[in-house]
C-alpha cells in the first residue's frame, strides 16, 4: 500500500502527473475558460520550458485542440492564436457533442480550488489509506500555499512521505502559479512550521524544521 502511494506521488514530484492531469472528462471540441489565474502564458509546446507565444487573460475562453499529459493544445477564441497551457490553469465551460460524458462528481479533499487533477489523485489516496491525510489548505498571500496535514497522516506516514507529499504538493502549487516563484509550508498538527519549500534564486530550497511530536 505504503510502495504504491509513494510511487503515486513521486510522479507530481517529478512534475509528470500521470493521472488524470487535465480536466476531468476534457476532449477535443471541448470549450475551456481560464479562471485561476490573471494572465496565462500560451506556450509553443507542452511544457514550462518551450517558448512563450502571447498571453490570455481570465475569462478568456479557448477550444481544445489536442492534449500531452497535463497541458492542453488550444486555440484563444478570441484572437484566433494557437497554444499550449497548462490543464489546471482552464475550467471546462461547454463540453463538445460529438462524444464523452458529463465528468464524475469531484469529492473536494483540500486541493480542489487549486487543481482538480492533484485533488483528485489525493482523494484515491485517502480512500487507500482509509484517512484523509490533509486537514486545511489556505493561500494567505498570492505565493504562499499553507498545508495542514491531518494527524493520522503525520503519525502514520513516514518522514519520507511527508517529505514526498511536500514536494508534490510543491510541485502542483508551482504548476498553478505558471512557473513564478512560490512558498509551500507544511504544519505539524500544533500549529508549526514543519516542511517549507521556498524559491530563491530560480532555485527550490527545501526545510525541515522541529520534529512533529516532541
């Protein structure tokens, strides 16, 4: 059980979400709004690295053309311009007629604001653990993502879990944010900073701070 859940999060660490990493139910035809974020840049490939072709703007709205992974190839409805941008950055709108059904109900266990797809990744975690593992997830500043795990996740998972928990979610909060620089901070169940990862210089810094039980 312990073997699957790490490999399960070890592929968002790595930043290739194998699961379910673009809208539920999404397809080509289908019609996308961008809602989580101002400005989004459309990419020339499927990755943070490939070049910057324009931006759009929330609300703009944009047709599926094709998917990789977790990035969808669309065109912006209103210029015409064709791209790619990230999957958890669109909210679906309209989905398209000529096949596909209305998407499963998403059960939300703390990340759904911020990415379905990682939400949803979690949400079948817990059901193997048969335990949420996250009690609050709040954004008190625009970087800054705040975990609090729940404290039979911090008793039962290993060090090693939390620390791979931490760099998944690090990774979905960076994928959200664009690429920009961002803070995760993990608590332990009395209110302390427990695992911090922290972008300095284009570089992720990573902490771990007091033990999570004295």
């Amino acid at each position: 059980m312990s073997a699957i859940i790490d490999w399960r999060l070890g592929l968002l660490a790595l930043g290739a979400v194998a699961v379910a990493g673009v809208p539920a139910g999404a397809a080509p035809g289908d019609i996308h709004e961008v809602a989580h974020a101002e400005t989004v840049n459309l990419r020339a490939g499927p990755s943070n690295e490939a070049n910057v072709r324009g931006t759009v703007q929330q609300g703009d709205q944009v047709i599926e053309l094709t998917r990789s992974d977790n990035w969808l190839g669309v065109r912006v409805l209103r210029t015409g311009e064709e791209g790619w941008i990230f999957g958890d950055l669109l909210e679906p709108i309209a989905r398209s007629t000529l096949g596909g059904g209305a998407a499963a109900p998403v059960e939300d266990v703390g990340f759904l604001r911020w990415s379905e797809s990682f939400n949803r990744l979690l949400a079948s975690i817990n059901a193997d653990l048969g335990y949420p593992t996250v009690q609050s997830v709040e954004q008190p500043e625009s970087d800054l993502l705040r975990v609090v795990p729940t404290s039979q996740w911090l008793l039962n998972g290993s060090r090693a879990d939390h620390l791979m928990g931490a760099a998944a979610m690090y990774e979905m909060w960076k994928n959200h944010q664009n690429g920009g620089p961002v803070r995760l901070v993990m608590r332990d169940d009395r209110g302390r900073d427990y695992i911090t990862i922290v972008d300095q210089d284009g570089t992720p810094n990573l902490s771990v701070h007091l033990p999570v039980h004295d």
